[in-house]
C-alpha cells in the first residue's frame, strides 16, 4: 500500500461528519417547503420577496442526499470493501425504508379519488401502484398517477444499494487525489453527456422526468459522493486542525451565494438550462459545500453541528416520504370537515405542520421495523445509514 494512503484502522471507521447531518437537515427542509408551494402551499401569503424565492426553487434538492449517502457509505465500509455484506446490509435499507414506503404510497390511493382526479380509475390506479410498490418508479415514470412522487428517489437509491459492492472497490482502487479527481471528472462527464442526449435528440418537455429521476443517473451523483469521501481519506481528521477557520467559513459563505445565484437561474432557465443548472451545476456546487462541511472548522460548521440540528438532519429521509402525503391529508380533513378552504395558505400552519411532521419523523425513526427487530439504536458518533 503507497504510503500517501492512509492504512485500516477503528479510526477512519469512526470518522462522524457532524456538519453532513445539518446539511441533510437544510435540505430536506428545502424539497418539503419546495413541493409544499409547487401544490399551491402558502398561496397569498405576504412572504418577504427572497424568502418567497429561495421556497419556489429546488436550491437544495436530492441531489444532496444522494451525495451525502455515498459519502457517508463510503466512510463507513469502503476501508475494508471485502468485509462488506451486501445482503445483509439490503435487508437493513429494506427494513427501514420499504414499510414506510408502501404507507405513504397506499395513503395517496384513496386521494386520488376523494378529489375526484381526471382520468381516476382502478385500472390506472393499481397500474400506478404496481410501478411505486415495485421500486422501479425512477426506470418507468410514466404511470397515470405519480403518488407519492418523492418515492422515486427510494427507487434510484436501491439501485445505488445493489452497486455499492463493486463501487467500493473501484474507489479503493484511486490511489491519489488525481485519480480521485479523474473519475470525478468522468462522473460529471458522463453526466453532461446525459443531459445532452435530452436536451439535443429528445428535448420534448414530457420526456423531462425521465431523464432528471432516471435511476442510472442518479448512481454517477451517488458515486460522486463516495469519491468525496475517498478525497477525505487523504485529509485525515487530524490534519484538519491546521485549515484555518475563517478561510473555510469564506469559502462556504461563498458556495452557499453560488447555491442561491444557482437558483436564480434555474428559476429563469429553458428546460435544458433547468437540467444543467439541476445536475451539473447545482452538483459541482455541493462537492464543494460537502467537503468543506466535512472539515468541521469554524462558525458555519458549528451552526450545523448543532444538536437538535444533527438530530434532525439524521432522519431527514423520513419527513421526505411522509411530507406528500401527510399534508394531503391534512388538508383533506380541514377542507372536507372544518371548511376550510385556505387551510395551507397560512404561514403559522405550515410552521405548525412542518414541526409536526418532523416530530412525527423522530417518533417513526425510533421505532422503525428494523429497531422493532432489533432493539438497538444507531451507534453514537457515527452518520445514522440513511438515504
């Protein structure tokens, strides 16, 4: 083993990125209040202009958690890649997600018809079924009814999941940051090429969601994740202590501008810009947000290593399958029951909702049918596996 790679030891595998958790946390926060306003949320609301903005655009979007999954995996089993068991770790993923998965996705059934949908019918609707409870809504999202839509990215992930074997290995393989760096290169590479393949030969807007959930895709923003975390295996935590705080609170007010003039563009974009601005752009951004969060030096770190932040950040995929429908619902009950027809206009309901589904989030994490088996909670000091 060349001596610039740092060897196995209980060290590496304990490597805990407090700051990720609150990134995690920032941007689940960003998709439920963006799919929130999408669905007419806040409608009329007298929002300051900016704050307005920043909830209309997908600034941070799953994107970030597919970076993040592939970092925090990579840190934990990419030290010794033949010491991991892909069944194993499968039916743990399985056993965490899927039966919240099919709650939430079966919740959305009856939706479909309580609102009298155009083109609701038992055919399309068990059509629309058999694609989300199969998880392969990323590969063949052209059903009638998308559900619970956020569930596509559950389906790009477990392809993710099947891949991470043969992807730790390949990881292990780059010996250096330049390696590092040329298979991220090819990732974006490869990306790009994606993007061209819809916006030169297909360009048709209803062949978008395809091309932006599309699992595949997905996998090159997942292993981007995992190169991140191989890049920190040359930065070890102790030499960290020598980055100067300040800088790396420059640079990350700076990505976090670069995030927001992003958004901006994507707001104003063509479809082909939106999908570059979404996947490339947006991308290269959080690469460098990821890695300088992972140092945990200075202020900003801080500010996302708080403890109720972590927390929260730690189940952020919870709130993110359990947002469609639960505001659904709740704006069933009030409009069906109570009359009220404005009922996720105003913005101290949402704040109210928002807290409750993050409440309800905690509670389901806690005792999800993987603890239920088990009995046990998720180490202290180590990212909770999550997608």
């Amino acid at each position: 083993m060349p001596a610039s790679i740092p060897k196995p030891s209980a060290q590496n595998e304990r490597r805990y990125f407090a700051a990720l958790d609150g990134l995690r946390l920032l941007a689940s926060l960003n998709v439920v209040l963006f799919h929130l306003r999408s669905v007419g949320g806040l409608y009329g609301a007298n929002l300051p202009s900016r704050l307005a903005f920043l909830l209309d655009q997908p600034a941070f979007h799953a994107s970030l958690f597919f970076m993040l999954a592939g970092l925090i995996y990579q840190t934990k089993y990419g030290v010794v890649p033949s010491a991991f068991r892909p069944g194993a770790f499968l039916r743990r993923r399985f056993m965490a997600l899927y039966p919240l998965h099919a709650l939430t996705t079966l919740a959305m059934v009856p939706l479909i018809f309580f609102y009298t949908t155009p083109g609701a019918g038992v055919p399309p609707v068990l059509l629309s079924l058999l694609v989300h409870l199969s998880l392969v809504y990323s590969l063949v999202p052209f059903v009638p009814f998308g559900l619970n839509t956020p569930s596509w990215a559950l389906s790009a992930f477990f392809l993710c999941y099947l891949l991470l074997k043969p992807a730790l290995f390949a990881v292990r393989r780059l010996t250096s940051c330049k390696a590092v760096a040329g298979a991220a290169a090819a990732c974006f590479a490869l990306i790009c090429l994606w993007g061209m393949i819809y916006t030169r030969w297909v360009g048709d807007w209803s062949w978008y969601l395809f091309f932006h959930i599309f699992a595949p895709i997905r996998f090159f923003e997942f292993f981007l994740g995992m190169l991140l975390g191989r890049l920190l295996d040359f930065f070890p935590a102790a030499g960290w202590k020598r980055a100067h705080a300040l800088l790396v609170d420059i640079c990350l007010v700076v990505l976090f501008a670069a995030v927001y003039v992003n958004a901006r563009w994507y707001g104003q974009a063509s479809s082909a810009e939106r999908w570059f601005s979404y996947h490339v752009v947006a991308v290269f951004i959080f690469c460098g947000i990821t890695f300088l969060l992972a140092c945990n030096r200075g202020i900003v770190c801080a500010l996302f290593s708080l403890s109720p932040v972590r927390k929260l950040g730690a189940i952020s995929f919870y709130p993110y399958l359990l947002h469609i429908p639960f505001f659904g619902w709740a704006a069933f009950i009030a409009e069906r029951f109570f009359g009220c027809r404005a009922f996720l206009h105003d913005p101290m309901v949402i704040v109210v909702l928002v807290a409750a589904l993050y409440g309800l989030s905690l509670v389901f994490a806690r005792h999800d049918v993987r603890y239920m088996f088990t009995r046990r909670t998720a180490a202290p000091g180590k990212n909770r596996e999550t997608s």
